[in-house]
C-alpha cells in the first residue's frame, strides 16, 4: 500500500477519534463534556485549548546527535511537516500547528545503522508565556537508531510531533517529560509505518502539573510493527493522561501496547485511554493492548479504558487488558515473613512491579535514569504508602 492509498483510507468513525482538520474553526473550544476530553482538567490547561496566545515560550533546545544524523531547525513554511499524514484531530493540536514558526527536523538516512542515541533536550525557563512546538523525525529506509526527546524545566507548552519510518526502518523513540512540577504539556504524537518496519514508542512521565499525550500510528504497508511502552509516576496533585490510538491500515500488521504507572498522593489522578481499530483492510493482525496501576495510597485515582474496534474478522489475535489495584499482599507478606523490613518490602514490590516494562525499553541509560527515579519517588513518600 503506498502512502497516497494510505491517505485515502475512509475517515475513522469513532468517538474517540473525531475527524481532523486543519482549520482552527472546525474545532470547538472543548467544555469537558466531550468524549476526548472529559477526564482532562481544562481549568489548569492555562487556556490552551482555548485562545491563549501561543508565541512564547522560554524553551531552548539543546541536541546531541550522531554524526550520521541530521538535527536542525526549518522555517515551518520550508519544512516536511505533514508528511506523516497527521491531520490535527483537537484543538490544542490544530493550535499549535498554526502557532509554530519552525519544526525541529531529525533524519536518520537509508541504510545508516545509528549506535548512539540522538538525544533532544528542550529546556523550558517560565510558565507565564505559552509557546508551542513540531517536530518531525524520519528514519530512512533499512535504518535503524535511537532519538531520545527529553524535557526538563518549567513550560506551559502546546506540540506536535511527527515520526515517518520509510520500509524495513527499525526506530526507537522515547519521550521522557521530566518537567519541574509547575508544568503544563499537551502534546500530539503520530507515526507513519512503512512496510516491515518496527517502531518502539517509549513514553515516560514522571514531572508535571498537567501532562496530556495523545499518540497514534498508522501503517503504510504489510509487515509493519508499532509496540507502544508506557511508564509513569504521579504524586499529589498530578495529573497524568495518556490516549493511544493504533490504527490498523495495512493486512498483517502488528501493535503491541504496555503502559504502567503508580501514583501516591492526594488527588494524584492518572488517565489511560486505549484504542486499537482494525480496519476491513486489515486482514491477519496481531494486536493487543494491556495497562496496569499501583495505587500507593489513599486519595489517588486512576482511570484506564481499553477499547477496540474491529471491522473485519480476519484477524490472528486481538485483545486487551486493564488492571488497578493496590500492593500484592501475598508479595508482603513473602517479603517480610524472610525478614525484610515493611517499608523495604513495599519498595521491592514497586520495582517488581515496573521492572518487567523497563526492560524492555532497550536503552541502558534511559532504563538506570527511570530505576533511579523511581527510587528517588519511593524514598521520599515511602512512609506514607498505604496497604
């Protein structure tokens, strides 16, 4: 399937995914009622979504790239953007795509087999000022690399974010929202999948007033793999969404969805949307979906809907899954029976619980940085966890 026969695909009729547009008029100033937006709190959004003025923004960028690859910043009028095939689907998106003046262009040539990981870091200097961003990363044909998007300091910041993988490419992409606590961050993410390449989507949130990453792929040939990691950590007060989307528009195609998270505090929240559509075309896909959460104390809450569409049932599997819950009392009482402290055995039972997902990242660095950070979590709220 070419990427023209891909874009003609008929629009998705879903609620959780309204049709897109580039037009800032087709998009309604969200009032909470809407299926897309009713667990986000649209109070502490700074006005994102509504007409907040999006030309500032202290955030600098610092990029450290291999030689092989190209990092560099394009006038928005001069650049690719909208080669993945993305069409804003919400409000915020569509407004950030009109406010951004540049897009942030990675490109992995063909054939290149990149051993070091291309790391974007985006350094955010105040929250009073709203800016917004795009990015846009290609990996050529046969490629294969690592690009690590790593934001850290105070912003009140509106994103797109682009991923285009040409045939056989092997990307792993990993976004680490790390923000200072008063942080405010909406961000769209979408990846076009060429025929027989594999896309690794590693998202970890950890700081952050208000986080909310909405991801999607879809697939421009058979063979295609898209596997969709997640981890997070919410402390009091924290609001934490995550909307997945793997759009199956290719026969014998693949997604494989894991996110987990943890959260402790009073009114920590986290948010965990999941959708898999399998179009008629998709004839002989695998997917499933699957999300997990450890409530560490009382007055966090966690939400997670898993969902699938299916149009043709021609499929080899399709499944998900959703746990919430709070610590393995049989893992405690394991722990403890062997003479390990109570506070020790809650903070192996945490790790434990993660491990498994951090593992699978497949990055050394990034894999010792979200072990140490969730040490650093536990080693601060520990003595208040709740059985």
């Amino acid at each position: 399937m070419s990427i023209a026969e891909a874009l003609e695909l008929a629009p998705v009729e879903s609620h959780l995914h309204p049709e897109g547009s580039f037009d800032l008029a087709d998009h309604e100033i969200p009032t909470g009622r809407e299926e897309i937006w009713r667990f986000t709190p649209l109070k502490r959004l700074r006005d994102l979504h509504k007409d907040a003025p999006l030309d500032g923004g202290d955030v600098k960028i610092e990029v450290d790239s291999a030689p092989e690859v190209t990092a560099v910043s394009v006038p928005a009028a001069d650049s690719a953007r909208g080669v993945s095939g993305y069409v804003p689907v919400d409000r915020v998106s569509a407004r950030a795509w009109d406010a951004a003046t540049s897009v942030f262009e990675v490109t992995i040539p063909a054939d290149a087999e990149v051993e070091q990981p291309t790391t974007i870091r985006l350094h955010g200097g105040g929250v009073e000022k709203a800016g917004a961003g795009h990015l846009l990363v290609r990996a050529g044909r046969f490629s294969r690399a690592v690009v690590i998007v790593d934001y850290v300091g105070s912003a009140t910041w509106a994103e797109n974010i682009e991923v285009v993988l040409e045939d056989g490419a092997q990307l792993t992409f990993v976004t680490v929202q790390d923000w200072n606590d008063d942080s405010v961050h909406v961000v769209t993410q979408h990846a076009r999948v060429g025929r027989d390449a594999t896309f690794k989507h590693v998202a970890v949130s950890l700081g952050g007033d208000v986080l909310r990453a909405s991801t999607s792929a879809d697939y421009v040939g058979s063979g295609g793999s898209v596997e969709m990691l997640g981890v997070y950590f919410a402390d009091q007060g924290q609001h934490i969404e995550h909307r997945l989307f793997a759009d199956h528009t290719a026969p014998r195609t693949k997604s494989d969805v894991l996110y987990k998270g943890a959260l402790q505090g009073q009114d920590a929240h986290t948010v965990w949307i999941g959708n898999v559509l399998i179009r008629k075309e998709a004839e002989g896909i695998e997917t499933f979906e699957q999300n997990d959460n450890l409530v560490l104390t009382d007055g966090a809450k966690a939400d997670s809907v898993p969902n699938l569409e299916i149009e043709t049932g021609d499929i080899e599997g399709a499944g998900h899954a959703s746990t919430t819950g709070r610590f393995d009392d049989q893992h405690l009482f394991y722990l403890q029976s062997r003479g390990i402290p109570a506070e020790e055995a809650r903070r192996l039972v945490v790790h434990g619980f993660f491990n498994d997902i951090i593992r699978r990242i497949g990055v050394p660095a990034l894999q010792e940085r979200l072990t140490e950070s969730i040490e650093e979590e536990l080693a601060e709220h520990v003595g208040r966890l709740e059985l």
